[in-house]
C-alpha cells in the first residue's frame, strides 16, 4: 500500500478543542474528524484498528459460544414503555417520532430489543442456554460530550446477552465471558485489570469492569500488592481495623472551638490525632436525611451509603437544608443531642472509639469524650468507608496500591430485572413457567481504540500494540528522488504483505524528516529505512517505535527478522 493513496490527512497543530491525548493524536493522525459534538467519522487508519479490535473480540465470543446477528438502531418506544425504562431513563436517550407520530429511540442499549426478541421464538428449557450477540453503534445524548471518542454520543460497542435456565447457568454463562473478556485484551496487548464493580442493590460478585490502566483515566481502582484483588474504589469492601483507643470512657463534654470547621481545625485545637475525632457527614436523600459517621481520618464512601440504605438517590447536604432539616449548625454537626431524630448510619470502626470528638450542633461548640452506644446509637453500622492506599487488602491483608483506569468493558449479572418485567419465560423439566436467567456483557471497541492511545505514546505520537496497529510496519524511501530506494521500498513492503504482515510504504515526494515525523505520529510500531547502505551494502535500519532500538538486517533474511521482532514486541 502506497501512503499517498491513503486518506489521512495529518495535521502540524494540535487542534484546541482537544482535550485528552488520545482526541488530540487521532485527530493529528488523520485518523477521526468531528461531525457534531460527540460524533465521528472514522476516517480509514482509525476503521482499520476497529477492525482489527472487533475481529478480535468476535474470534472470542465465537469461541464461548456466542452467536452473532444485528439488531436495529431504531428501537419502537413501547418495548422500553413495558419495561418501565421509557420513563426512566431521561434526557440522554435519543428519542424520535414517525411521521404517524410513533415515538422511538436510538438505542442506547438493547436489553428490551433482545428479551423482546427471544421470549418470543424460546419455550423450552432444551433451547437454553442462548449467547447472541452484536457489534453496533449505540446512541447516549450526553450533556456535555467530550474526550474524543472516550465519551461519546455515538460509538461502536459489542453487546453480548445471555439467557440461561437458573443461576447456576448465569455463573457459567458470567464465567465464559469474564474469560472471553480477558483474552480480548490480553490479544490487543494492553495493560489491564479485572476489577470488582460496583453492582447496586444486586450486590456480591455481581459485575466486574475491565479497566486499561492510563493515568488519564477517568476510574480510580485498588489493586493487591501481594493477591490478585482489584475492584474499582467505591466497590471495595474493607475489613475492620485494629482498635486504636483503650482506656476508661471519660464524661462527655462541651468544649468552645471557635470558626474550627474541619477536623483538622479541631485536631489541632484539641491536640488529639485526626482519628480520634468523628467526622458527621450529612446527606440528603430520597429517605430524607442521613448522618453519616467516619473516623476522622477516614471518608465515606456514598455508594456504600446508598446501597446500604437502598437508596435510589444521595447528595450531600446543603448548609439550609444542615439547619432546616437537622435542625444543626453546618461546621458543628454532631450524633450527639441532634434536636430532631435523623438516621444515623455509621462506619464499624467509630463504634470502637472511645472519648472521641464530635461536632455538638451548637455554633463554635465541639463535645469531647464522646463515646459511641453510650452518647449515640446508630440506626446501621456497617462498612461505609472509601478504601485508601495501604488499607488491607480484603481478601489477604496486604497493603492496597490505587492505579487510574479507563472501563472498556464491563459484565453484569442481570438475574431476571429484564425476563420478568418483559415476560421472557420458559417451560422448565417439570413443565412450570420460569423467568430466564440473564446476564449482559459489553465492549466499548471505539473506547478500546482510544484507550490504546491513552495508554501507549509518547511526545511524538502513537505507539500501536502490534495485534491493532492500523499498519504493523512503515517502509520509507530516504530520498524519493533515488529510483533505486523506491524500488526496493516498494518491494520490501509488497513482500512484507504477501507474508500477512500489514505494511505501508510512504511514496510522497517530501523531505525525509516529514515522512519520519508522520510515521512517529501514526505510531507503526516498527519503521524501516531504505537509505544509501541499503543499496551499497544491502542492509535494511529497522527501528522499533516503542523502544527506539534499532536493528540492521541484511535485505536477503530481514523477513524472517522482522516476522520474529514483532511476534515478541
Ligand atoms: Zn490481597
């Protein structure tokens, strides 16, 4: 393949309305170009690594059983209408209507089209278990759209279901995926991990996230330094730690701590250690307010909160709504002596504390010596705390490390959410009517595509991993004006891609160094120059893009070299 009959456009600049690495390089790279804010047009290098990333992900569903076909995009309202999810799911489906006024959306997701789809043609518990999946746009109307492809209006995903005959099979079915998902990026040579998600009410082992490590993601996880645990931080549960305070429980008291808002304000008054203080966090939610209480050196985690309440929504509380509904002073709220009854719930390691300090809902007043069961009670005690680096691990108590990541994918257990409110039912052994058992995997493959560049580049540009770089090799001519280097560059790369090694030759008339430059930018994880030795003394530079090293081959045997350099690369 010629470079000049490529359509890539590459740019000089870096575009201003690009703010993360991987927008910034697809654009330079010619690989994408905006249509509407959120919405792309991949341009041929970007559809080439989708390719390659959705061949991939289709070898591995196939793999697992997974059978594939294609939903519309256009989804009718009234199977969301059964679902309850019409009403639900707000601004950010794209909704539409016919000119006979029918109301549809562009799917966002398509677990009613599916469950539609299959309770009508399955009856028996003989045709399960069932793998269907697809590789299609989906459509979410983000608020404010941004990152490039990294959060998009539009973008590629594969969406696998399962439907199986009871939980055993779901485990299976959730079992054949994880793995599938962690070959998927094992084979695009990316650095990953499997974390524990967040699965609301469901709980358990109910959903992982497959997260690619960049430091520009937008996940925060935890990893074991010793196990392989990993979970995303507002899943991670945490064990109780050591008690810290002994001794005598002392007589509450009040004691004046003027403008001292924050607990390190009052650590510092009182000269007391930040964790022998408690910090009252107060919350308004759908169950009106809740107090929740960490150890003062600790944070609460609100999605604990919120599952453990069975909330449906959580913010925290305004400074009106501290003096309106808790009848308190914002800066001095406290378990202690609240005017009104407010539900408490509370981290297990306050409850162990003895003589701490507390807030005492009187302006400019802190209580000291407040002892938790005597001077308060807790409606709920539980683990509510955000995991920080160095808490144990919970699995083998080693010190935790936190890493940033970008989800690419994500598997969830579903249960029968979906096969009950849609009816999706079927004749079991004994001829009773079951719901299906369900479970929903996706891939975010343009995400994919821009994680990889998140993850791999540098001040020059891309660096592919070679089982999804647009092209594996570049071939260049140093000087363009030399028939006898453009001869043999052509050859180099025809040969090269009658081995099934993907590679380009650049023929246009420019200066080296803006060939050089462009193949940087593109990122071809390996370049290989045609200059005057390579005629005088038949010998081909290579040069890898992620490290830098060069190799010389002589031009009778560099095809095997190069075949085994990028096996290992
Ligand atoms: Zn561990």
């Amino acid at each position: 393949m010629k470079f000049s009959q490529i359509y890539a456009p590459t740019l000089r600049e870096t575009p201003a309305e690009a703010e993360v690495v991987s927008h910034q390089l697809m654009l330079r790279a010619g690989m994408i170009r905006k249509a509407a804010g959120g919405i792309y047009t991949y341009l041929p290098l970007a559809w080439r690594v989708l390719k390659k990333i959705e061949h991939i992900v289709r070898e591995e569903m196939d793999a697992q059983g997974g059978q594939e076909l294609l939903m519309p995009i256009v989804q009718p309202a009234e199977m969301w209408q059964e679902s309850g999810r019409w009403a639900v799911y707000g601004d950010e489906m794209f909704r539409l209507t016919d000119r006979h006024d029918r109301n549809f959306c562009l799917g966002p997701t398509h677990e009613e089209m599916i469950t539609t789809l299959v309770r009508s043609d399955v009856r028996s518990y003989r045709q399960l278990p069932i793998l269907l999946y697809q590789i299609q746009n989906k459509y979410r109307d983000e608020i404010r759209p941004r990152f490039g492809l990294m959060r998009g209006r539009e973008f590629i995903m594969k969406d696998l279901y399962s439907f199986d005959k009871d939980e055993d099979g779901l485990n299976i079915s959730y079992k054949k995926m994880y793995d599938a998902y962690t070959n998927v990026f094992s084979r695009c040579k990316l650095k990953f991990r499997p974390v524990e998600a967040d699965s609301g009410a469901i709980g358990g082992s109910g959903s992982h996230e497959f997260m690619v490590l960049a430091e520009s993601g937008e996940a925060e996880i935890v990893y074991c330094t010793s196990c392989d645990y990993a979970a995303n931080v507002e899943k991670a549960e945490l064990l109780p730690l050591d008690e810290i305070s002994t001794g005598e429980k002392l007589p509450l008291t009040q004691v004046h701590t003027p403008n001292c808002k924050s607990i390190a304000d009052v650590a510092k008054l009182l000269h007391i250690d930040k964790q022998q203080t408690i910090k009252s966090i107060a919350f308004e939610t759908d169950q009106g307010p809740v107090l929740a209480l960490v150890r003062g050196d600790h944070e609460v985690n609100e999605i604990k909160v919120l599952n453990k309440l069975n909330l449906i929504n959580i913010t925290m509380a305004s400074e009106k709504s501290i003096i309106d509904d808790y009848q308190s002073v914002p800066g001095f709220i406290g378990p202690c002596g609240l005017p009104k009854k407010i539900k408490i719930i509370a981290d297990v390691n306050v409850m162990k504390m003895i003589n701490a300090a507390a807030g005492a809902n009187i302006a400019d007043y802190h209580l000291q010596n407040v002892n938790p069961g005597r001077d308060f009670a807790a409606d709920i005690i539980a683990d509510i705390r955000l995991i920080q680096e160095n808490d144990p691990c919970p699995h083998c108590a080693m010190p935790v490390k936190k890493a940033r990541g970008i989800e690419v994918g994500q598997v969830f257990k579903l249960f029968t959410k979906y096969s009950s409110a849609l009816k999706a039912t079927y004749l079991d052994e004994n001829g009773k009517e079951k719901p299906m058992v369900m479970g929903c995997y996706g891939i975010g493959v343009s995400r994919t595509m821009a994680a990889a560049i998140e993850q791999n580049y540098d001040e020059h540009g891309i660096i592919w991993p070679v089982p999804i770089a647009p092209y594996q090799v570049v071939v260049i001519p140093v000087n363009s004006k030399d028939t006898n280097q453009v001869q043999l560059a052509e050859l180099v790369c025809r040969q090269l891609n009658l081995h099934g090694i993907d590679s380009v030759w650049d023929d246009r008339n420019e200066r080296a160094g803006v060939k050089f430059k462009d193949a940087d930018l593109i990122g071809y994880p390996l370049k290989i120059t045609i200059g005057p030795k390579s005629i005088s003394e038949q010998t081909v530079e290579v040069k890898e893009r992620k490290t830098g090293q060069i190799h010389f081959f002589s031009t009778s045997d560099y095809l095997e070299n190069i075949i085994e350099l990028l096996q290992k690369l």
